[in-house]
C-alpha cells in the first residue's frame, strides 16, 4: 500500500496549474445520461475517482472515450471525454463501483427522468461522517418518482413507466434544506431530474456551489430551461429532450487551495495558473487574516493585490502568486455551504494554524465528525483539542516529523502539508486516498522543491 516519505523544511517555489474540478466533473459525466447524444468534455482531472465514474457508466450503457495527456492535446492531468449512451436499457449502479465514491448517486437523477428506472446501491466514499440522501430521495419523490430500498439498493421509477414506456416526472416545488445546509449532490441529481420533468420545478435552499453552477451552464448548453444557478432558488422548466454539448469544467478551488497553504505554510514563492479566486472568497479573506498573501499577475506581469472587493469582479482561470508572512496569525474558521468557507478545506487549513502564533477555532457545520485527522497531528506535536464540532488550534513553534495514517481524501492533504513544514521524516500511509482528488501530488510537489517519495509499504 502506497504511502508518501517527506523530508520536510523545503521551501515551495516555483509555477503549477490548477487541474479541473472533480467535484463538478463528475456530477457532470453523470448528466450524459440525459441525452442519446455525445457529450464531450475537457479539462477532466485524471483521477481514481473520475476512472471509477467512466465504469460505472460504461455499466449503464454509456461508451466512453478519453484521451490523455499521454496524447500530446490536454495538460498533464487532465483528459477529454467523450461520453456518447448506446444502450438505456441498462439501469443498475452496482455496489462494487458504487461503494467507492459517494458521487455515484448523481447517476440516479439523470436515469430516472431519462429512462424512467433506476436502482442504485446505496453510496460510498471517503469516512467522514454520515452522509445519508435522504434529501435526494425527498426530491426525486416531490417530482413524482416512487422510491424504494431492496437489499441496499435505491430502486426509483417515474410515475407511468412501463418497460420501453419511460414514463415522466412532474414538476413542482421542492425544498432541499437540511440540518446541516444544503445538499450539493441532492441539488444535482434533483436539477438534472427536473430539466426532462414536466412543467415548472422551483427549488428552494439548493447549493450555491461553483459546481453546482458549473452543472447548470452545461444543462442550459444542451437545451436545458435552469434559471437562478448559484442563489438559493432554481426555477426549471422542463423539456422533453436535451441534446450533446461541448464542455469545459471549471478549476478545482479546493486544489487550488490546498497549495495555496502549501505554499504557506513552507515560506515559500509559488505562483498558480488557472486558479479559480471567483469561487475562492471565503477561503481567501481567512488566508488573508492569517497572513498569507495572494497577488494577482496581470498581463503586464506587474503583481496586483487581491482585495476582497475585487473577488466578484474576477473569473475562473487567474494567475496567482502565493506568499506568507513570518508570523501567521490566529483565526476563527466556521465551515458553512458555499459561500461559506468549505469544508473540503478544513483540513489544510488546521494544518496551517498547527504553526500560528496564538489560539485558533475551527468549527465543522458540515460534517461534524470530520476530525479524525486530529490524533494524527497530535502525533506530530500539534497542539489541539477537540470539543464537539470544533477544535482549539493552539500555534506551536515547529511540527515535528511522524508516521501518520491518512483516514480520508482531504485529512491525507492536511497530513502532506504538516509533513512539509515539519522537521524530520512524516510517513503518510494510505495516500491511496489522495489519488481520489489530486494528480500525482507528489510529483507536484517534487517539481517545486519538495522532497517527498511515493514508496510501496505493506499495509497497516
């Protein structure tokens, strides 16, 4: 079992590019399942989780191809899919593939407007909490379907669906809130549902995630009627077909992040291409009250400050040069639903503030058990205590090198980054969860003066 052996103390420096966004390309890939034409898309991040996708919707009936960088036309990390479906009569998600990533359920929608059945095992993915979808069900269930659960599987079907008559969902008014916000996947699989429904479906307290736009630019190119993507409110009127699109999925915020606190917390100089700051403001206001500093390069090449005024006026795709200051400041984190600060970030950013000059607190709103990445860096000589949802980051002077067990995608980030800044040797077992959400790390790291190794360990 693969795990990372860092030499930590390097500074970063140097140039990356952000990749694509799994978190929007896979709800994407899902929607080909509304049309019986290709639906090619580019900048795919090359990832575990992505090639896990493309089986399971070669399983449903769906020919893929992809080409990769190895072809000389993407960057490296990044392939062009072309997903065309040849065959609708094959409706099972089957738990083999299922189990391996939570975004699997965003299947379910796209299946049961187009071809009126669907059943889908009950998801997986990484520990982090209870994840359960119900909210997708109530959704899927106000348009019409009726649900039920067979030995671990949701079995849904459209009202008037017979074999070869697929039937057709109803349009109405959904409320998609729950305790902890709303729900990302829920808002997909419901907006892909209602594009083919019948009549008008507004949707109240749905996710205002990049990628939940993202997903509804690519819907509206293909015929879809979406108003409202990014409030709380979609309003969609159905159609009764959609046809294949072109396009190009947005950068990976929670990526960009991730190095952007590498970069940090290393004292280093790194600058990144393609880095989506539209999506990244509340990230970038606590960087920027801890001490991190982001300048945008202009076309002149001269760095320009980034204010928060200016976030709304800038897009997807900036170049951005990353820097900290000496003393890092304490500061209080909340994770909250988009435009909150993300929860995918919690992680990296308690990394961080192990190495703060004082007393911080992080609170999880969203997954409140997502905290299993704390014992780890106790190991490693942070100082932190838990207290239900949130934990007392007090600042040490240094981290110091520790083997560590990597428990979930991004609690392997926060280990990576520790190990960095930290002096000694960090072991990080288990990176197998890392290729879920990053390409090749490792190599990222290397190329800007990291010195981390991939080794091959017996598993633990």
């Amino acid at each position: 079992m693969d795990a990372f052996v860092i030499k930590g103390g390097k500074h970063l420096r140097g140039r990356l590019r952000v990749h694509g966004a799994k978190n929007a390309a896979l709800p994407l890939m899902a929607a080909a399942l509304l049309t019986d034409q290709p639906v090619n898309l580019s900048s795919v991040p090359d990832l575990a989780d992505i090639r896990n996708m493309i089986r399971l919707l070669n399983e449903l009936g769906v020919d893929a191809n992809v080409e990769s960088a190895d072809a000389g036309s993407t960057q490296r990390g990044e392939m062009k899919v072309r997903l065309h479906t040849k065959d609708d009569q094959k409706s099972e998600a089957p738990y083999d593939i299922v189990r391996t990533m939570r975004a699997s359920i965003c299947v379910l929608g796209p299946m049961l407007a187009k071809r009126g059945f669907a059943r889908v095992s009950m998801p997986g993915g990484c520990n982090i909490g209870d994840r359960p979808v119900d909210l997708h069900l109530q959704g899927l269930r106000a348009l019409g379907a009726q649900i039920t659960l067979d030995g671990g599987y949701i079995v849904a079907q459209a009202p008037g669906y017979e074999r070869g008559k697929p039937g057709r969902l109803k349009g109405t008014r959904i409320f998609l809130g729950g305790p902890f916000g709303s729900t990302v996947l829920g808002t997909d699989n419901v907006m892909c549902a209602a594009a083919l429904a019948e009549g008008r479906t507004i949707i109240e307290s749905a996710a205002c995630e990049p990628e939940v736009v993202d997903l509804a630019r690519m819907l509206i190119a293909m015929g879809a009627h979406i108003e409202g993507a990014g409030s709380p409110r979609l309003v969609i009127d159905g159609v009764e077909k959609l046809h294949g699109v072109e396009h190009a999925i947005i950068p990976d915020r929670i990526e960009a992040g991730t190095f952007i606190m590498a970069a940090a917390m290393t004292n280093g100089d790194v600058t990144l291409e393609n880095c989506p700051l539209e999506a990244m403001g509340a990230a970038l206001d606590r960087l920027h009250a801890v001490g991190v500093h982001t300048e945008v390069v202009v076309p002149d090449g001269q760095p320009k400050p980034v204010s928060q005024g200016q976030l709304s006026e800038m897009c997807a795709g900036h170049t951005v040069r990353v820097s900290s200051s000496r003393r890092l400041e304490p500061i209080q984190v909340t994770t909250q639903p988009h435009p909150g600060f993300p929860t995918d970030l919690q992680a990296q950013i308690m990394a961080l503030l192990c190495l703060a000059d004082g007393n911080s607190i992080i609170t999880e709103k969203i997954f409140p058990d997502r905290f299993l990445h704390v014992a780890e860096l106790l190991r490693m000589g942070a100082n932190l205590v838990r207290s239900g949802a949130s934990v007392l980051v007090s600042g040490v002077r240094e981290l110091e090198g520790a083997p560590v067990m990597a428990s979930d995608l991004r609690a392997s980030a926060g280990l990576v980054l520790a190990g960095l800044a930290a002096s000694g040797t960090t072991t990080v077992n288990r990176v197998y969860h890392l290729d879920r959400g990053y390409y090749r790390m490792e190599e990222t790291l290397r190329e800007l003066g990291a010195d981390i190794e991939r080794v091959d360990r017996p598993a633990v």
